[in-house]
C-alpha cells in the first residue's frame, strides 16, 4: 500500500484542469454531482461507437449492449455488497426509483399501518412515502432530529416503533450537515417489530464502505453521479422480498422493477466508476486481486474516508477562526467519525446566495440553499434566510483548495472584494 496520491488522481479528471479567469477552478459542489475520471467519459463513447444497441437482440451490438448492462448489475452488487446481480435495480435515479418502488412496497401494508421518517433526509426519502401513505391510509410517524448536533437519538426512534410500523426510510449519511446515521442498529431495531428498512445512500456512497449484507437492510438505493459516475440511479432489494413485492410493469418486460428502456451507455459508464474505486483500492487501500472488485472498492473507500477527513479537519481549523461563522451538524472533533467532510455553514450579515456567488467569482464552486433536505433546514429556522452555504469535500480536492475557500471566506467578512 502507497500513500494516497491525490496529485496523480487528480490527473484523472479532466474537468479539474478546467480555469476561470486564469486560476484553476476549486470544485467543492460534489454533494451535488461529483466530476468523472476519463475513463467514465471514454466509456460512454466507447458504448456509442461499438455497442449502441437496444436490448434482447440477435447481433452482435445488441448482443454487446447486454453484456454490460449485465455487467453494471455485477458491478453494483460488488461495490454495495448485494448477494446477487439481481437484487440490482438501474433507473433515472435515486427519487424516481423510490417513487416507483414506494408503490409496490406500501401496496404489501393495511390502513393503519405506520412509517417512519426522519426529519433529517433528503426529501427523495421522505415525500414517496408521504404520498404513497396517503393513496393507501397510511400513518407516518416522523423521526425527529435533534437540531444542536443535527443527528437522530436512537431512544427516540424506540418510542416511534410498535406492531404497526411496517417501514423505517432513513439516510445513511445527511446531504446537508454531513451526519453518519448508526444504520446497522437502525436496521436491528426495525427488524425486530417486523418492518423493512429503505435507506438512502446517495451521500454516503462517494464517502464511506456501503456492504447491504452486513449492515442487512432490506432496501438501499443511491446515484452514481454523486461517486464518480454518470447520471443514474440503483436500487438494492432484498431477493427474496423482491420477489414477493407486486410490480408495476409492462406485460412483456423482462424484469419487475426496471421499467422502460434502459440508460445502456450510463450503465457502461457505472461499469467505469465502480473499476476506478476499485483501482484506488488496489493502488492506496491494499487489496489485492483477491480481495475480488467489492473487497477492493471496500478498500477503497476505506483509503478515501481517511484522507477525506484529514481535509475536513484542515477546514474546520480554518473556518472556526473566520468571525461570524457558524458550522452546522457534528462539530465535536472527538465526534467526526459520525460525519462526512461535507461543512454546512453561515456567516452573520451574509446570505448564502451572496457567499457562493462570492466565491463562484474566484473560481470556486460551492451550494447554497437546502439541497432538498427542506425539512431540516425548516427545522433549524434558516429557510427564509436562504440556507446554508455547503462545501463537500471529495478525495480529489487538496489542502492548497482548502486554504483557498477558507481565505476567500474571510475576505468576504472582513469586507475585502473576492476577485
């Protein structure tokens, strides 16, 4: 195992070549799509020029088509873990999958029956379920969080669970505050009264080791354009619930859950994506060929997750010292293993609209508002002021762009132009 090379990485992406003005562009806007290395690129042009082609056909580029369409399955099914290729579900992303899933799972619940949600999520975790309770009289029980830290109290989703409750929805890591929620013990507690448990890893997967068989839950989805990939959505499904679900389909497609024709040259890229993690996992994680591609991407992100976090500590050292700045979520240093590096912030007399414009002149790319996570943002009483300002770290950002975003920032409050 070597040192993680984030220079040699970075080489990779050739978006991060990219100047504004002169001066390269610092991307800290991950949270909302990360950029793609040249092989996620190449490999979409590579599937236009040798395998274009719709599915179940008998030549040789349709033949080609299906073979990385089932390609992309295996390759999901190793970097979350799944059992088997078909627990792999492919669609538009993670919200439209959820919607369409929603369906067939609250179609197996009474009225009466109860969920639960957090008031922490993204709110592709949360409206399917509002509404899909609501077609069948459903009750919706909502997790609350507790807004000094911005994390979920376990002894409060005890007092949520009874005989009724058929689903827990919850996020794996927060898109907006970064918090890494404890799912292995979300997912035992919902297990023993009955309920499945539908988790939301679209942030956490860039970040963290994902493995569905070990933490068991019964539903996971995600969005490869938020670790390196193209625009698309997975669903992890338990087999064997799958296989007891209804589905919503048309009569002559082959599979239950995927509906319509499929993103071939997207699923190419995912193929891409899931073999650069699973590179980094040989070249900086220690694994091995024999790890196989899950255990190599596990270690991948392994590598990532460490050098992620000695960014994000880099970055609150700076950011606490800026006057008027406040960090929301996990700010307890003894604490950051329950985060992401991903800072939720404000500066008094600022909007956040104005900061990252602010920034966005110096070539620096940050979000504000609430990244769909409405209900938390409500919570913490910011939606009228605009949010927050998010700056995610990814394992190609470096120090250097750490200490740009933290002077650009002080310059904006001590009133100082950003050029």
């Amino acid at each position: 195992m070597t040192d993680f090379d984030v220079a040699a990485l970075r080489e990779r992406f050739p978006a991060l070549s990219l100047e504004q003005d002169g001066r390269p562009i610092a991307f800290f806007d991950g949270p909302g799509g990360t950029q793609v290395p040249e092989s996620v690129i190449e490999a979409v042009a590579r599937y236009y020029r040798e395998s274009n082609a719709n599915a179940d056909g008998a030549f040789l580029t349709s033949r080609r088509s299906d073979e990385i369409v089932a390609e992309a399955h295996q390759a999901m099914a190793d970097m979350l873990g799944a059992n088997d290729a078909s627990e792999i579900k492919f669609g538009a992303n993670m919200t439209t999958l959820t919607f369409h899933i929603s369906r067939s799972i609250t179609a197996t619940m009474a009225p009466g029956d109860e969920i639960v949600l957090t008031g922490l999520d993204h709110h592709g975790n949360v409206d399917p379920w509002f509404g899909a309770a609501a077609d069948r009289g459903l009750t919706i029980r909502v997790w609350e969080p507790r807004l000094e830290d911005c994390t979920l109290d376990l002894a409060d989703l005890d007092a949520l669970l009874g005989p009724r409750t058929k689903l827990v929805a919850v996020g794996w890591a927060s898109n907006a505050v970064g918090t890494i929620n404890p799912i292995a013990e979300i997912v035992r507690r919902a297990h023993a009264v009955g309920a499945w448990t539908y988790v939301d890893a679209v942030h956490a997967a860039p970040h963290l080791p994902i493995d569905v068989s070990a933490v068991d839950t019964d539903f996971l989805a995600c969005s490869t354009y938020k670790f390196f990939g193209p625009h698309a959505g997975v669903l992890y499904g338990n087999g064997a619930i799958l296989d007891s679900l209804p589905s919503y389909k048309l009569k002559p497609a082959h599979d239950r859950f995927e509906t319509g024709t499929q993103n071939f040259e997207g699923q190419a890229a995912v193929v891409a994506a899931v073999e650069y993690l699973a590179d980094i996992g040989g070249r900086y994680g220690g694994a091995n060929q024999r790890a196989g591609r899950g255990g190599r991407v596990h270690a991948a992100m392994t590598a990532i997750r460490t050098y992620e976090m000695g960014l994000y500590r880099r970055l609150v050292d700076g950011l606490e010292g800026i006057p008027g700045l406040r960090l929301y979520g996990i700010t307890d240093r003894a604490r950051f293993n329950d985060r992401t590096p991903t800072a939720a912030l404000t500066i008094d007399g600022h909007t956040p609209r104005a900061i990252c414009e602010a920034l966005g002149r110096e070539g620096i790319a940050t979000w504000d508002g609430d990244f769909y996570a409405t209900g938390l943002i409500e919570r913490l009483g910011l939606a009228e002021s605009g949010g927050v300002v998010r700056i995610g770290l990814t394992h190609y950002n470096t120090s250097d762009e750490i200490d740009r975003v933290v002077g650009a920032l002080a310059r904006i409050v001590e009133g100082v132009a950003v050029a």
